[in-house]
C-alpha cells in the first residue's frame, strides 16, 4: 500500500545504504524510497531510528510517516487508523462529478465510515476553486465509529472545511441533515470475515478490525448504509459507495431494495468499483 507515496524533493541526505537494506531485509520492496522518506521525514536520528523501528515491526508506511499520499495532497494518519487507498481516489472522483452537478449552492456532502477523512477532505479541495476557502463550496459531515480517526479525520476536516462526528452509521448525523444530503459518499468495511486472513500483515495487524470486517459475506455495513439512505437524501441526491467487482451485484442488489436507481462506475487500472444510486426526484 506504501509504493504509491511520491519521494520528496527536498535536499534529504542520501539514505544511508544500511538503512535501505534493514528495510529490504523487512521485506519492504520499495526499500530505497521508503527511506528516502523515512530521511526526509524524520526530525532527529532519534526520530529516525524510532520509524525505521516500527516499520520493520511491520507497521504500514503511512502510520509511521504519519500521513498519505491522497488525491494530490498529504493527508494526517494516525497510528491504528485506516490508511486510505489509492483506488478510493476514483470514488473521490465519482463524488466530485456529482457535487458540480447540483443544481444549487453549498451542495451537502456527508462522507460516512470516514476513517482519516480523507475522502471528504479531498472532495472538499477538488470541488473548491477558492484556494484559500475550498469549503465553502460544500456543506461537509463526515462520521466514523472509531474514536482514533474522529481525531485523526478532525485534523484533515478543521472546522473551517467540515464538521466531523463520531458514533454508528446515520446515529451520528445531526438529525437536520435528513431528507437535505445531496451527495452520501462511503467507504465502509467490506472485507468477507474469512478474507480478513488473507490481507497483508500490514493491514491485518495495525488497521483496526473494525475498519475492515465487513461481515460474512462483507456486506453488513453496506446494507445498513443502504437501508437509511433515501431517508437521509434529498430528492435526486446519491450515495456512492465504494465496493469489489465480485460484490458490486449484491451492493447494487442492497441499493435497488431500497428505492435508489443504480448504476455502476469502475476503473479497471485502480482495480476500483463503485456503486451510485440515486434516491428518485428532482433536487428542489
Ligand atoms: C475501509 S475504512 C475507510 C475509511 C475511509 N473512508 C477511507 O476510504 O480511507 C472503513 C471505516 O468505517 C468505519 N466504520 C466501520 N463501521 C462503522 C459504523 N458502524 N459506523 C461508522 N463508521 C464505521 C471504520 O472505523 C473505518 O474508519
């Protein structure tokens, strides 16, 4: 998950060779660009010495340099919160193609199971034209359950861009945001539990389970995010969420259920699928 980080530009002292094969010994394939990073992050050899530790433990790249590569910006991650992925850049996408389409000002944007933020932090960035006050263009919620990245997403969402709530699914959402949400963005939990096994070490040991179990079949969350959603949108607002290729007929199955017209986005070099569904009516 850590290959796609770009290496700074920064005059950073060439990573001392001893530093590049400890990591490679780790097992880390992008050794030599992990530890430019690791150089050009690190504030004293102490500093130093501590992250090149934690990633040989394993931890993911992003938790010990403390922030992602996402959408073109950095975004703040803490220790044991969801790194965000790549792929999920063409769900910020999807979003952003909807935002400029509604047909009034300051759309509501609510980014659910938002983990670090970072999908709603960089929606707000890419619907802005304002350098200096990109939300105002969007009326930005975003939740999660995990009370680590509530704090970790209150840093990439300050109050001036958004506000960030914690607590299960729709329970969190201040009860005025019913029936108004234009765009309901989501990447909740979809890893099958039997799956949970099969992730790299990375993601198994240091993400929390929560963020990734997404039931038996990893469709628990979707479901319920699917159940509410029309109750929670305003007439012709969406809700996108991010799934697999081989879940994506039961996701949009959940979605059809609920009254939403579907349709299905997917970009085969992120490896992403999303699902869109649309609650029937025209924006007032
Ligand atoms: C796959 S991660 C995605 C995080 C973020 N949206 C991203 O793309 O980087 C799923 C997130 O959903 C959160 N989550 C899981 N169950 C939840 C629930 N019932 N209510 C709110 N958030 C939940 C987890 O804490 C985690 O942060």
């Amino acid at each position: 998950m850590s290959h796609h980080l770009s290496s700074p530009s920064s005059a950073v002292p060439a990573p001392l060779p001893s530093l590049v094969t400890r990591l490679r010994a780790a097992g880390c394939v992008f050794a030599e660009d992990e530890a430019e990073l690791l150089v050009a992050t690190a504030r004293t050899p102490a500093d130093l010495a501590a992250m090149t530790d934690r990633r040989v433990a394993g931890f993911p790249l992003e938790q010990v340099l403390g922030w992602a590569e996402f959408c073109g910006r950095r975004i703040a991650v803490d220790p044991g919160v969801f790194v965000p992925r790549r792929r999920t850049e063409f769900l910020v996408g999807q979003a952003a193609a909807l935002v400029r389409a509604v047909p009034r000002p300051r759309p509501v944007v609510v980014d659910l199971c938002c983990g670090t933020g970072a999908v709603g932090a960089a929606l707000a960035a890419a619907v802005g034209s304002a350098d200096d006050m990109p939300s105002a263009h969007i009326e930005l919620h975003a939740a999660d359950i995990e009370p680590a990245a509530v704090r970790c997403a209150r840093r990439n969402i300050p109050p001036a861009t958004g506000r960030v709530y914690e607590g299960d699914l729709y329970a969190a959402l201040p009860p005025g945001l019913r029936g108004r949400v234009d765009i309901l963005v989501v990447n909740a939990p979809y890893v099958p539990t039997d799956a949970i096994g099969l992730l790299p070490p990375e993601a198994r040991d240091h993400e929390p389970r929560v963020a990734l179990d997404g039931g038996a079949d990893g469709l628990d969350v979707q479901r319920r995010v699917a159940a509410e959603a029309a109750r929670w949108l305003a007439p012709g607002g969406h809700l996108l969420i991010e799934t697999s290729e081989r879940q994506a007929p039961h996701t949009l199955d959940a979605f059809r259920r609920h009254g939403l017209r579907t349709r299905l986005a997917a970009d085969e070099d992120l490896c992403a699928t999303v699902v869109i569904g649309a609650r029937p009516g025209t924006a007032p």
